[in-house]
C-alpha cells in the first residue's frame, strides 16, 4: 500500500508540475483573478503530493524492527 501511495503521488505531482508549467509558459496575456487562482490551487496540489511522496518514501527506506524493509 505504500508502494502504491508513493508512486500514485509521485505521478500526480509530475502531471500537476507540468499543468503549471504550461500554464506559465503558453499564457501570452496576464493572468486573471480567476487563472490566478486556478494556478495558485495547482501549486498547493503540488505541494501537498510531493510531500506526501517524501513521506512515503522515507517510510519505504526505513527497516522495520525485524531488520527488513516493508
């Protein structure tokens, strides 16, 4: 399961980078109120996925007690 999480986020979060970064790069107007917002909701999206991917995966790295990884 936390195999799964881990790449699960992993995958999100490239999707949502390349989301904003298409979103910067293609705009040739200003962004408006609402894009604005849009993109700031992308960017806290892509925050919350990475962490959760670094959280996974410093689980994953740790052994367990029995001295194997999980």
């Amino acid at each position: 399961m936390k195999k799964f999480v881990f790449y699960l986020s992993l995958v999100l979060s490239a999707l949502l980078a390349m989301n904003i970064v298409q979103i910067l790069a293609t705009r040739p107007a200003p962004l408006t109120e609402y894009s604005l917002g849009y993109l700031a909701g992308q960017a806290i999206l892509l925050l919350l996925f990475v962490a959760l991917a670094i959280l996974y995966w410093r689980k994953m790295k740790t052994p367990r007690e029995d001295g194997i990884r999980s």
